[in-house]
C-alpha cells in the first residue's frame, strides 16, 4: 500500500479545497497584470457608443450658450413686478426660439417669449402665460413671479473649458448626446480590442452538422461572441479545435499572432489538460487557478507571447460567470475603462437556497417586484453549471459569500443584476 496522497487536477466538481483562491485575489492579479492598451483612433461620435474615451473632452461653449426662457409666457424686468395688486405691462414684441427679439425692453414693458427663445436685454425673468392675463397689448400681472424664474442662465448646464467627460469613460447614448450638444463630432477612443477565441472538445459540434451519438452543439463558442460583442471587441472566431497537440499549438501561435486576447473554454482542467498545460508552457506562461468559486472552479490565466490568454472551463455556465466575473472587468481594464467594478445590489430572496461554505456561489436569479414594490429575487431552477436554461431565464446572479450555508427565504442576499438601462 501506499499512502502519499493522489495529486489531482483542478476539476469542476471539487469543493471546498484550502488552496485554491478567492475569487477576488484572482480578479486582483488578473487586473494588476494586464495594461490599458496604449493605440486610440479618432472616430465619429455615433460610433463611438461603448468606447473608451482616450482623452478628456472638455466643451468650447457654455451651454445654454445664451441666457433663454424656460417656458412660453412673458418676458419682464422682475423690477416691474408689483409688490401687491397687479401691473400692467405693454407687450412691444415676440422673442421666438432661434429668432430673437431684436430690441431691448424698456422699463415698464414686456415681451411675449416662447420656451427656448434668448432672453431680449433688459430683461431677467419669464412670467408664465398660465400666470398673466392678457388685454389686447397689454398683460396683467401679480406679484406671484420671483426676479430669475423661468430663467435658464447661459452656462448653467456647462460653462466653456469644463470637462465634461473624463478619460477611461465607456461612453453611453446620453453622453453621445453631450458631446452633439456642445458640437462635438469626433472623439478620441482607445483602438477596439482583438480578441481570439476557440473551443476545444472532439465532442463538440457546429450548427448544421448532425450530432452523433455523444456529441454535443458547441455553445460556448456563441455565448463568447455575443458576449464579446456587446464589449464592442474586434473578434477572431477561431472555431473548434480538436482535442490534439498540433492542433492547439497551431491554434495558440496563429491567435497569439493578431490578437490582444485568447478565450479558449473546456480542456484545461482535467483528461486533456496535460498536453494543453505543456504547450502553454512552451508557448507562454500562464498559471492554472483552481478558484474557490462555483460555476467555473479550474481558470487558467496568463500570457501566450504578447497576448493575455484566459482558459475557461467548458461548461456553458461556467464560462458565462468565469466571462463576467474576470473577462469582462480584465478586458474594460485594457480597453481603458477606469470604472470596471460591478455593481451590485441588496434583495430579499424568497427561495430557499442549497449552498456548501468554502466557496462563493453565483446562482442564477430572477430579480423582480413583489406586490408591495420591494426588491425580490427567487432561483431559476436547477443550478449545475452545464444548465444553460438557467442562465436564459436568469436576469441576475445571486452571489452568496465565502461562508454563507445556505439560505432560508426571506433572508437578504446579494444580487449582481444582468440588466441597466443606459
Ligand atoms: P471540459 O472542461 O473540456 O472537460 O468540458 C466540461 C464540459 O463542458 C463537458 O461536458 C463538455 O462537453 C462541455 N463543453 C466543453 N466545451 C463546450 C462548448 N464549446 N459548448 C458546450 N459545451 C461544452
Ligand atoms: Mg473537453
């Protein structure tokens, strides 16, 4: 007999296990060793939705560019307001929108103003036409108006010089709007970042060819694009390499050859991991991670050459969460994104919920209302991590912490949502 224990791989179906690592000191190393990528490019501004800014962007006009009524009524210096009783005011003219009054306003006068219209000189403060009643030219007014009401002042939104949009910003559709409103048409960004990815599995099968008798549709390799898409990546769909040496060799060299990022998923934990490991070795350096996290326990990470390579376990789950919790924040990390941290929030969960400590979980949950309007969110259903479904009908994960085991419904839980609206 002998008794030296069994060295094992890292393998999707360990569990607690006191060397393997927290998945925020992994998170942490990925981050501290990949750089900002250094090209940017100059492109208009509507194709720069969900690129990084490469520079501050900071306005050459105040916004509103002049002093202009909020709303449609009537244009008064405040020192004609009464103090009690009412006033009447002559009406000499009309101030449009893009069509200024071109005269100034006498003491004692007024003019009609639509919303958007440039206050005429001499006046400070719109009276609105609900608060006025009109007699042929002439208005009656109350006291009821206060000097600057219904005022926007040139400038109030931005002045000239401001920045108003930093560098490391991952631009959204509302700042696309800022920079069209200070006439802005081009932005410098970070150049997109490449990014190669396959799969790895004779198991595995394309769309439209027959699945034999143990095989499987690849989907991974779909679940990667539109991920990768959505970060905006420039991506190199490298397919499916079969489960032999000289084939991922190849595989490595060539992505390592154009790209900044390799994803590959399934075959670095165990079975045919050991030739995959030698040839990284070879080919790069790259460490194998058992993390104490389920779905998606083995990651490998580290470079092949120049490229930043990522191995994800093949389970479809398990490379969804692997993408999001490292990949993604890794890959902002590069684009230039300075803002990579997810947010996350408080609900009450109303199912109850298996979990061993040791570990974090992301289960797979259904973030919604209840019918007094508060936060809850309930399991998909089963959770292993080779249940896609459980990831399509999921709207957030629901990350239990290292030593939570287990949760009883009504007890608060915390919920990293799928969704946001800008
Ligand atoms: P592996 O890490 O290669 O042992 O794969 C773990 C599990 O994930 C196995 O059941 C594989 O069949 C499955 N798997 C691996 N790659 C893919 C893929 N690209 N699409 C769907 N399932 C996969
Ligand atoms: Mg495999």
């Amino acid at each position: 007999m002998n008794s030296k224990p069994l060295e094992k791989d890292p393998s999707c179906r360990d569990d607690f296990d006191p060397k393997s690592l927290a998945p925020s000191l992994a998170l942490e190393q990925i981050l501290s060793s990949v750089c900002p990528l250094r090209d940017t490019e100059k492109i208009a501004i509507r194709e720069a939705l969900n690129r990084v800014l490469a520079e501050d962007v900071s306005s050459r006009i105040n916004v509103p560019l002049g002093t202009n009524s909020a709303m449609d009524g009537y244009a008064v210096n405040a020192d004609d307001i009464p103090e009690t009783g009412t006033a009447e005011l002559p009406v000499v003219g009309t101030a449009w929108a893009g069509r200024p009054l071109q005269q100034s306003l006498e003491k004692g006068s007024c003019a009609r103003i639509m919303t958007g219209a440039i206050l005429p000189a001499g006046a400070d403060t719109v009276i609105i036409q609900e608060d006025v009643q009109r007699e042929g030219d002439l208005i009656r007014i109350d006291n009821s108006t206060r000097r600057g009401d219904n005022v926007r002042q040139a400038g109030e939104d931005i002045r000239a010089g401001d920045i108003v949009l930093d560098k490391g910003r991952l631009l959204n559709p509302a700042d696309i709007g800022l920079l069209a409103s200070l006439g802005i048409g081009e932005v410098r960004v970070s150049r997109r970042l490449r990014v190669a990815f396959f799969s790895t599995g004779d198991e595995l099968r394309s769309i439209g060819e027959p699945l034999d008798e143990g095989c499987i549709y690849d989907s991974n390799r779909y679940t990667l694009y539109t991920m990768l898409k959505r970060l905006n990546a420039d991506i190199v769909d490298m397919g499916v390499v079969r489960d032999r040496p000289e084939l991922i060799e190849e595989a490595f060299l060539s992505a390592a050859a154009s790209a900044d990022v390799i994803i590959t998923s399934g075959g670095v934990s165990v079975g045919e991991a050991d030739y995959v490991r030698e040839i990284l070795a070879r080919v790069g350096s790259v460490e194998f991670w058992k993390v104490a996290m389920k779905p998606g326990r083995p990651l490998s990470f580290g470079r092949v050459k120049d490229a930043v390579f990522f191995g994800l376990p093949g389970n479809p789950v398990s490379v969804m969460v692997t993408f999001y919790q490292f990949v993604q924040p890794a890959l902002r990390a590069m684009m230039g994104d300075r803002h990579v941290e997810p947010v996350t929030i408080r609900a009450t969960c109303v199912s109850k919920l298996k979990k061993r400590p040791g570990r974090i979980e992301y289960q797979r949950g259904i973030l919604e209302r209840d019918a007094a309007g508060a936060m809850v969110v309930r399991k998909t259903g089963a959770q292993g991590s080779g249940i896609l479904s459980s990831m399509s009908q999921a709207n957030c994960f629901i990350i239990l912490g290292m030593d939570n085991a287990g949760v009883e419904p009504g007890e608060t839980v915390e919920v990293q949502p799928f969704f946001g609206i800008v």
